[in-house]
C-alpha cells in the first residue's frame, strides 16, 4: 500500500470545474496537462470517489442506474492538471455494439493518450477478486501503463472484510506480478484515502516537474 510521507500530505483542492465531455479521444482537449483518470466496472463508485477527492458533492454526476457513463470526461483541478473519468466496464445490459464501442474508446484513450500521467483502477472492496478486472490489470501491465489500484466502498462493511478482501486481492496479483502496483483503500462517505490518493498525484506532479528542469 501506497503511504503518503509527511511533506506530502495535504494537497489543497482550492478549484474543481468540469472542463469537456468527448466521445472520442481525439475530442479530449489539446492541452499539456497531465491527466489522471479513473476506470473501473460499472457500479463502483467512480463518480462518488471523484467528487470526495475534489471535495465537490455534484461535479461527477452519479446514478443508480450502472453504466451512465458513455463519455471521456474532463475535470480542472486547481487550473493545473485533470482529472479524467472514463467510462465503466463489464455492464452486461449494453448491446454488443454498444460494448464494443466503449471497449474501443478507452483503449484508445489509454494507449494513445500521452497526457495521461496515472490511471487509477477501482475495485469494489466488498468482493471476492473479479476475472474482469484481473484481466484488465493484467492488460495494462502488458502495455506498460502507469496505473495503481483504489478500493472502494470500505465503509460498507467491517474493517476486517475490507482489509481481508483487499488481501485476497493482492495475493492474486502476486501470483503474477513481481512488483506490485501501490494501492488505496478509499470511502467516498468517510473520506478515507483521500489524503494517500491526493498526495500520491502531487508526488506525479512533482516528478515531472522536477524532470522538466534544465
């Protein structure tokens, strides 16, 4: 698990603002900025995490009904750098069409897009490790994408659920993965991993930009 150091601590979202909305990536916008976007299966709760980070209740719209979002979309934070809330995966009500259209869309994004500095992937605190999102962690360590893991919903059971799912979790991917990515365990009702999450992008920020100096 990631841990934030004391000089890290407590990045100040003093702005937040929804940017675009694109249905390609070739219609995400032409800025510098890094991007951090976050994916993951349908239902949990991407839109609830987002607006517990920036501290605003309704700049992601969140629903009832999984799968709502069909876009690429963009988010200011402090006029430096995005946020990026990508479509979720694994809605089985969607047309094939519809899938495969989406499947496209965030391959293309994650691949091609060279703004994207981190993408972070959810997964629900509250199951057993899904073959979906294996394959789907598996497929970016294949392709070499920067990426961490945030689960959610910690708030929804015990601690000792939680931290023994997070476990299960992770014991998975060491059958795999020689070096494992960092990892959050995050509520978007108490706020936990706030902190760890924001710092985690902060320390991003202050690597490029220590890379960019003459």
């Amino acid at each position: 698990m990631y841990l934030c150091t004391q000089n890290e601590k407590n990045m100040i979202i003093k702005k937040a603002e929804f940017a675009i909305s694109s249905a390609d990536v070739t219609q995400c916008p032409q800025s510098k900025e890094f991007e951090y976007a976050f994916i993951g299966r349908s239902n949990v709760g991407k839109s609830s995490l987002i607006n517990m980070l920036t501290g605003r209740k309704g700049l992601a719209k969140t629903s009832s009904m999984p799968g709502k979002t069909m876009l690429i979309n963009h988010f200011m934070v402090n006029d430096k750098w995005y946020i990026v809330d990508l479509p979720g995966y694994g809605y089985a009500k969607r047309s094939k069409k519809e899938q495969d259209k989406l499947v496209e869309m965030i391959r293309r994004y994650i691949l091609g897009r060279m703004q994207m500095a981190n993408l972070f992937v959810l997964i629900d605190s509250r199951l057993e490790p899904q073959r979906i999102d294996l394959k789907f962690i598996e497929w970016l360590g294949e392709n070499g994408i920067p990426f961490c893991i945030v689960f959610t919903k910690a708030d929804k059971q015990s601690r000792a659920k939680t931290l023994t799912n997070v476990r299960t979790f992770i014991n998975k991917l060491e059958e795999q993965w020689e070096e494992l990515p960092p990892y959050f365990v995050t509520s978007a009702e108490t706020g936990d991993g706030r902190d760890e999450v924001l710092s985690y992008i902060e320390e991003i920020n202050n690597s490029y930009r220590e890379e960019a100096r003459p």
